[in-house]
C-alpha cells in the first residue's frame, strides 16, 4: 500500500469542491449541446463544425490521460487493498473492460467524479477520514484533468466563443451563458489544483484561502488578456492564418517542453503525449514541468507571450480597417485594458511568489493539528521540503504527483 500522508485539507471543503465540479461538468455538458444546437439553428455550420471539433478533440485527449493512469495502477494489490473501503467503487475500478468502454464513451472523467464524490461524502461522515493510500492520489490525479481539460477544452472554447461575440458585436444568451460557463470551470481547476499541489506537502501553518484566491487573480489576469487577444485577431484574420499562427507557437513550445526532458508518464508514447498537452496548456497559461530555474523560465515565457499578445492586438487593430471597437470600447481602451491587465497579472505572481513560495528545508511532524478550539481545515500555505520521505517505492499515481508538487514548488 501506498505510503501514507495526511490529507490535509478539509474533509468540507473538499466535499463542497467536489460539488461545484460536478455542478460545473454537467453545466458545460449542458452548454456544449446549446451552442452546438445554436449554430445549427443558424446553418452556421463552419463554427458548428469549429466547435463539435473542438469539444470531440479536447474530451478524447483527457479521457486518454485518465485511461493510461489508469492503466498503470490497474489490478495492482496496493489498489484493491484502499478501494476494498468502497465497495461500490472496487467493482468499477478492477473491471478493466467497464473502464475501457467508459473512457470509450467519453465518460472515463465522469466515474472519477462519482467516485470522488463518494470519497468525500465517506470522509465528510466518518469519524476516521481516509488519508492514505490511492484514493487520495486519485484525488490528485482528477485535479490535475481538471487542470488539462481546462486549458485543452474550457479556454480555446471561450477563445473561440469570444471570437464570434466579437465578430457579431452582439452577444447571445447562449454564447454568454457558455462563455461565463467556461471562465468558471477554468478558474475552478486552477483553485483545485493549487490547493491539490499544497497538500502533498506537510507544513509548518494552516492554509487560508487567501493564497487560493491570488493564486487564482494572478492566473486570470494573465489568462483573460490571451484569450481575448487570441479572440479579436481571430475574429478579422482568414482561418488559415490563425491555424499557422497557433501550430507555429505550439511547435515551438513543443520543442521547449521536449528540451526539458520530462519524465511524467510511465510509458513513451504517454510521455510525448504529455509534452504535446503541456504546449497547449502553455498557449494560455505557465505550467512548471520541470525542477529548478522557474522562475527564469516563467520570465522569459511571460515575455513571449506579451509580445505574442501585441503582435495579435497589431494585427486585429490593422485588420479592422480603421478604428475599431469592442462592445463600444475604443481600440486604444481595449489595448490600455489589456496591457493593464497583463501587468497586473505578473505584480500579483511575484506577490504570490514572495508570501506564499517560502522554501525551508525543515522537518515537520505531519500529524495534521489544529488550533485550539479548531478543527482540522484547511492547512498548507507554506510548502516546505520535507526530507524525511518513506523508504518504500512510489507508485505510480504517487509518483506523478509527488513530482507535480516538486516542479509546482522549484
């Protein structure tokens, strides 16, 4: 089994989480059929088709992810041993053909948020908590699909959505409701995933949600400012152009992730699958994949990436033919706003990174504790290197987190 650590978040707040993500898969199902159903009603049958691709391509590319994790953890007696505790998820889990035609039917995501669900209603009932074991880790591991589907599904279809909003200067119930649907899933697993990281590490202090919330306002800031770029050059160039615009970037950032040697997945097709995911994700948003030197590598991509968001801004500016507007916004306000936005996005990641980014070598007793006359919530702002690690060998779910946690802190 498993080394065991705490699980030191809340057993509530989790339970709420996990709540909010269901709420949020099943309101972006929803809205997905609406917009499709939208530009189909329309005969817009180039963005329906823009759209259906997008949605098809995004769900099997994470329903693969779950399906390889899966697969490396399958059937292995540290599995049975902590699923034996839910009956109702063992039966599921060492059922590889089930698994196979439930990833197969795109819903592989789904069983993992049942299964969740499950774990933290138990949790959230029981005077004993599970913190131990692959249940935990496959906490982790649906954090982080959260984090792929968000910047794979949820951001290039608010990009796309936007583009057509901007297009039409007139904006749709459907395409609100599916735009703010997609902010609040991708904020969601930026908070989910932070909050994940912060828990693989035992800690001197107790988490507030302060560091979640920076966490997330510098992540949006520097987000919403290259989806709308992105957008507005995309709603005046050719299709062609924003094509060879996107697979030039992500090539390049390819080749970045491939330079870096990376060491995630535990097969070779998985791991280059992987470096291919984190360019994409890197298109929107940083994302560390490797020990040491971050912060130098965060400058020079927040760099690139600023003077990607002029050259896009520059082009649509051109491209309009004139002085254009955004929703009655002037163009020089819309680019003032998007170069503010930007700035502010990096102030608020350096402040992130001198409160909540202290690097001590200490060793803690990682018996959870709480205040006197708390309970046990909500730990972990502070990481820390723990030196004192079981001899056992990771597994493979334990593995990939541990080193997630490791490359989150560098």
């Amino acid at each position: 089994m498993a080394a065991s650590f705490p699980c030191t978040r809340s057993c509530s707040s989790d339970c709420i989480l996990n709540v909010l993500a269901l709420v949020f898969f099943l309101s972006d199902l929803v809205s997905d059929v609406l917009a499709v159903a939208s530009f189909y009603q329309e005969q817009a049958y180039v963005s329906m088709g823009a759209l259906v691709f997008l949605l098809a391509g995004s769900s099997v590319l994470v329903q693969a992810f779950s399906w390889l994790w899966y697969s490396y953890q399958t059937g292995s007696e540290e599995q049975r041993s902590c699923l034996s505790t839910y009956a109702y998820m063992e039966k599921y889990f060492n059922n590889r053909r089930f698994l196979g035609a439930l990833h197969v039917c795109q819903m592989g995501v789904f069983l993992r948020l049942v299964c969740m669900m499950e774990i933290s209603w138990r949790n959230l009932t029981s005077n004993a908590p599970l913190t131990e074991g692959i249940a935990v880790y496959l906490t982790h591991d649906l954090n982080l699909l959260y984090l792929i589907e968000a910047f794979v599904e949820s951001a290039p279809q608010l990009t796309f959505m936007t583009a057509v909003i901007a297009h039409r200067q007139d904006v749709e119930w459907v395409t609100g409701f599916k735009t703010l649907v997609s902010v609040g899933a991708i904020a969601l697993s930026v908070v989910l995933y932070h909050r994940s990281m912060c828990s693989l590490h035992e800690c001197k202090t107790r988490i507030s949600w302060t560091s979640s919330l920076l966490y997330f306002l510098w992540n949006f800031l520097l987000i919403a400012p290259r989806v709308v770029a992105v957008a507005l050059a995309a709603s005046v160039l050719p299709p062609g152009a924003v094509a060879a615009h996107f697979l030039s970037l992500w090539l390049a950032l390819f080749l970045w992730v491939w330079r870096q040697n990376t060491h995630f997945m535990d097969s070779h097709a998985g791991e280059w699958l992987y470096r291919a995911t984190v360019a994409l994700v890197w298109y929107f948003s940083w994302f560390d994949v490797s020990k040491g030197g971050s912060r130098g590598r965060s400058a020079v991509y927040h760099a690139v990436m600023a003077a990607d968001i002029a050259l896009l801004l520059t082009l649509w500016w051109w491209q309009s033919h004139g002085d254009p507007s955004l929703f009655g916004m002037t163009a020089r306000g819309a680019v003032a706003l998007e170069a503010a936005s930007y700035a502010m996005g990096v102030l608020a990641k350096v402040a992130y990174d001198r409160l909540f980014r202290l690097k001590e070598s200490v060793t803690v007793d990682p018996t959870p504790r709480s205040e006197e006359g708390g309970s046990e919530v909500d730990v972990v702002d502070f990481p820390v290197s723990v030196q004192s690690r079981p001899p056992a060998p990771p597994t493979a779910p334990q593995r990939r987190m541990d080193m997630l946690a490791e490359h989150f802190y560098s």
